[in-house]
C-alpha cells in the first residue's frame, strides 16, 4: 500500500502523548464529514490525535480534511491508493501512537463525552480489548429516532454468545480498541468486507474480551448510501462466514474462504435457501423503512410493512427491542 506523508502542521505542536489516537476513514465522505470531525474535535477529552485516512477520495473530502487539520494540531492526514475500509483502519492502526484507538465513521457523530467516557472504563478495566457502545440512529438531516443498543456489556453475556455461536455486534464507529491486540490478531481482514469488524471482534474475543457500554455515545447515521445499505446482503453472507469460522477456529479447524463458504450456502436445500433469502430481505426492508422514518419520509411505513410480510416474527422482535430500549431511557435519572 502507498500513502501520502502525514500533513505537517506548520507553526503548531502536536499533542506530544495522546491518550487515545482516533482514526476516521473516509472515501468520497464530503457530504458529513465535516459533522464527523467537529464532533470529535469537541471532545471533553482533549489529549487525543485524529488520524484522518483518505482512501482515494475523488470528491471534496480532502479539502475538508486539510481545512480542519490547519485549524487542530491534533489532526493529521494520510492518503492513500483506495483499497477498502479494511485496509483504511489497519494503516490508521500503523500509524496510531496511543495503546487505545478509537473508530469513527465519517458519516456519524461522536456524543462529547464519548471518549472521556470510554478511556474511564478501560482504565478501570484494562483487560478489554475492545470497547463500543450503544448509539442513536439518525437519518440523512441528522433527526434520532430509534435505538441500536447492540453489544454485550458484560463478560456473561459475550461468553453466553460465543457458547451460542452467535456473533459479536458492537457498532463499529463506537469502539475503541487496543492497538496491540488487534495487531497480533491479524487486524480487519479486507475479504471479510463488509462485515471485517465483526469477524475483528470475534477473533479478539478467541481469547480477551469484547464489551459495549449501555450508554447511547454516537449518532449513528442510517442512509441510502451507506455501505450497510448498499452491500447489506453482502454483509449477512459474511456474517455468516464470520460466526462459521470463530466456531471452526474454537474446534481447533482451518477457516473457510469466501469462495468455500459460499459453495456450502449454495448447496443448502432449496428450502434452507429461500428461507434464508426471506429473513435477509426482511431485515434490509426494514432497514431502509427504519431510514426513510428518521428523515420523515411517510413511505417508511410501506418498506416496514413489506418487511413484516416477509418475517412477522423479525419486525415484532425488533419492534419489542425499540420499546424496550425507550423504556430503558425513560427509567434512567436525569
């Protein structure tokens, strides 16, 4: 991979030893970046570095990352030949001089307190390697609407997951995770694309710990354009892969390649396979409804009760976890 020099910062000192190193990757992101890195900027943790990786930006994003690293000396910026999310974050990993790195997407926004809040957990528990929280959805004009408390918040309910076989969701934008361990886990792995987190985070919990923090800390933009949106079923297919090969991996057996993995679904039966292809389409509509809500597009509903159609059991299921989370907001003191 080649890459730019980071940007020097003339007449300013950078931040000599950062307590957390903020890595925010961003190809074409011009139309929400500059809410991304206002958000972290304001941080009430203020010892922190923001390495801004450039993934082959081909829009206005690179002058938005030149304007704010001249205005903050804790800002620097590479660029690099786009290579994909994967490689974005491992070379952000490279460079980052703190033990601790957070991830932030270039279409979200970070709460204030996020880090300060979060480098307060691992330092009293310093054994977690890697570290997310619960988030807000918002829609393209930036209105909340539903809850993504996803994650496990103790070390019960991971070992309760892995015992399952079940996956490892933390909301990648929310983590912070421990430069070393990730290292010496191999890193994100571009061919896990677009699911490299969450197979990062099963790797890690082979043998650490992975939490989140049942406090909502991010904005977490949902929109037609995101890669969650865009490569939805993609990313069920190698969730898939990446619960497969965690359960391989604890069996002491050699991973599955996307290709050999692939060759397994398609010689599932006939029934398996529609079923599967039901439940996926369900979430993506729901997903999409779920977005058109938050930007106050009444055709949501259409798109929830197509989803509904298809998986009665997976709307009403998400629909409970909404109520519950509302319920876990209002019980909350003030």
């Amino acid at each position: 991979m080649t890459s730019e020099p980071l940007s020097p910062h003339a007449g300013h000192a950078q931040v000599l030893a950062p307590r957390v190193s903020v890595v925010l990757c961003t190809h074409n992101g011009e139309r929400y970046l500059d809410q991304a890195l206002w958000s972290i900027r304001r941080q009430t943790l203020a010892e922190l570095e923001v390495i801004g990786v450039d993934d082959g930006s081909t829009d206005g994003t690179p002058g938005i990352l030149s304007r704010h690293a001249a205005e903050d000396p804790r800002i620097r910026i590479t660029r690099i030949e786009h290579r994909g999310l994967a490689e974005a974050r491992n070379h952000g990993l490279e460079l980052a001089r703190s033990r601790w790195v957070a991830l932030m997407d270039d279409d979200d926004v970070a709460a204030p307190e996020r880090l300060e809040r979060q480098l307060r957990f691992l330092d009293a528990d310093p054994g977690v390697s890697a570290l997310g929280t619960w988030a807000w959805q918002i829609g393209e004009a930036g209105h909340r609407g539903a809850a993504s408390d996803t994650g496990p918040t103790t070390r019960e309910e991971l070992a309760r997951l892995r015992a399952a076989g079940k996956g490892v969701y933390l909301i990648a934008p929310t983590v912070v995770l421990d430069r070393d361990a990730a290292r010496a886990a191999g890193g994100f792995r571009q061919w896990m694309f677009p699911a490299e987190d969450i197979d990062l985070w099963l790797r890690l919990s082979d043998h650490g710990t992975v939490l989140a923090m049942p406090d909502r800390l991010l904005d977490y933009r949902v929109h037609a354009r995101s890669i969650s949106s865009t490569r939805f079923m993609d990313q069920m297919e190698r969730i898939l892969l990446a619960r497969e090969n965690a359960r391989r991996r604890l069996a002491g057996l050699a991973e599955l390649s996307v290709g050999e993995h692939q060759a397994l679904l398609r010689a599932d039966g006939r029934w398996r396979r529609w079923q599967r292809a039901r439940v996926w389409r369900a979430r993506y509509l729901y997903r999409v409804g779920g977005g058109r809500l938050l930007d106050g597009r009444s055709t949501g509903v259409l798109w929830l009760v197509a989803a509904g159609l298809l998986s009665p059991a997976l709307v009403a299921s998400r629909l409970r976890r909404q109520v519950e989370a509302r319920r876990r907001s209002a019980d909350r003191p003030r």
